[in-house]
C-alpha cells in the first residue's frame, strides 16, 4: 500500500492526512474497525464524547503503541463553559485509556457560551499536557475569525462537511491563509457521491473507485479526510489514495458539482 503523509499543524505537531471516522460506529462493529484500521496502518483515528464510542475505542487501541497514533476527540456542545469542558476531557481520556489526546475539537459551537471561556478551558488543558493541539468543527468563516481572535493557542484545525457537492472554497481559503488544517467528515456524501456520473466517469478514466476519487480530490484540496468505513475492503480501499493525482482540467468537473 502506497506510503500516507502527515500535514503540519499550526502548532508544529503533525496529524495524518487519512485518519477513520468512527461516527455512528459502535459496540463490536466499533472495535473491529479500528483494530482492522491500526493493523492496516492507520494512524489517525477521530471519535468525540457525542459518538458514544469511546470505551471501544480505548479497548482497541489498548493493544497497540499508543505513540503511533494521533487520536482526536471533540467536547460536545452543552459542555462548554470552562469547568465542564475540564470534566468532559478527563472522562474522554478515561474512556479511551490514554492521558492525552493529539487533537481536541470543540464539536459545535454554542452562541450561549462566550467563545473565549471555552478556548480558556482548552488552553488549560495544553498546558496540563492533556492536550496536545486545540480546534474546532462545523465553524464558519465568521466563527474562525472569533476563535482566532479570543484563543491565546494556536487553532490548528477546523472540521467541517466536505466533500464534492459541499464545496465551501471561502472557507477553504480563510483556513489555509491562516494555517488552519481542514479536516474533511463525510467526504464520500455519506455514500451519496460514489453513484455521481460525473465521479463515476472520471474514476473508470483513472481505473480508481468512485470513493477514492472522492478521497483524492480531498487531498488535493489540502484537506484531512477521515472517512467512516466497517470492512477491511474499504479500510484497504481508502489507504490506495496515494502516489497518483488528479489532472486539474478533472479536478475542475469535480469542483462543478457543488451545490453548497
């Protein structure tokens, strides 16, 4: 399988570009994917405290080098204010068994919490070494601007819906301008856009899968996916997105088909 690559964060840490989402994975089916996923090669694996997941979590990574692994959780949005975003962080880091996590997102935003409280909290728990990198999900532009301006740390990533029909190059580009890594959920269209015409011709152009197309105009965008897959083809289907590009006359058709 061709050799993934790490992005450089804000922050100087790194985070590698494919990692597996675990949303809406649970129980037994959880666990097998991610030890399937570790034993596979990947390195990054994303969860957060809404998921439910992070006990299964903690169970299959127990079995490997946890040095070798970026793990990211994100603090959901009614725990917020600074004492609870404390808790909620120890009870993720019991959950999965480790003492720090690489990557701490604050999932949605929330008007009712002042921004700055919450980026306290997380500044709070960098220092504590419980925390390695800080960032956020689902904010836009306006709500980047906020964040960088009431963080005293470096926000080093921003995790929203993207994907070839959820294209918002404005926020791409406030992002990648201001060293902001974005990282793509949902970057198949929750299997949607594998069944796309247009994505369907040009992955028989290029003899990929339609997935893998998708996953491929991702990384050409600099962006950090982190899809969802329960079987082994997937997994293995998904790590075969390196060492080959997309011409940009193809990466041009692929922009055409947002409708965001």
């Amino acid at each position: 399988m061709s050799a993934q690559y790490d992005l450089e964060l804000s922050d100087s840490h790194k985070i590698p570009v494919l990692g597996l989402g675990t949303w809406r994975l649970s129980g037994s089916e959880c666990k097998y994917a991610v030890t399937k996923a570790l034993e596979l090669g990947y390195r990054h694996i994303d969860t957060a405290e809404m998921y439910g997941n992070q006990l299964e979590i903690g169970e299959a990574i127990g079995d490997f080098d946890r040095s070798r692994i970026f793990l990211t959780s994100k603090v959901w949005s009614n725990h917020l204010h600074y004492d609870d975003v404390l808790r909620t962080c120890d009870e993720t880091l019991r959950d999965l068994g480790t003492s720090y996590l690489d990557l701490y997102l604050i999932h949605w935003p929330n008007p009712s919490v002042p921004l700055k409280e919450t980026f306290k909290a997380l500044e709070e728990l960098v220092t504590r070494g419980k925390v390695r990198s800080v960032g956020v999900s689902n904010f836009s532009t306006n709500l980047m601007r906020e964040a960088l301006r009431v963080s005293k740390i470096p926000v080093t990533v921003n995790q929203v819906k993207f994907h070839p029909s959820s294209y918002d190059s404005e926020l791409l580009e406030f992002c990648n301008s201001n060293k902001i890594v974005v990282t793509a959920y949902s970057p198949l269209g929750r299997g949607n856009l594998v069944r796309d015409r247009t994505i369907v011709e040009i992955a028989n152009k290029y003899n990929r899968t339609p997935a893998q197309i998708c996953l491929r105009w991702c990384l050409q965008k600099s962006t950090v996916v982190i899809p969802k897959s329960r079987s082994e083809e997937h997994l293995k289907e998904n790590m075969e997105i390196f060492g080959w590009e997309i011409s940009e006359e193809d990466m041009r058709r692929i922009d055409s088909l947002s409708r965001s």
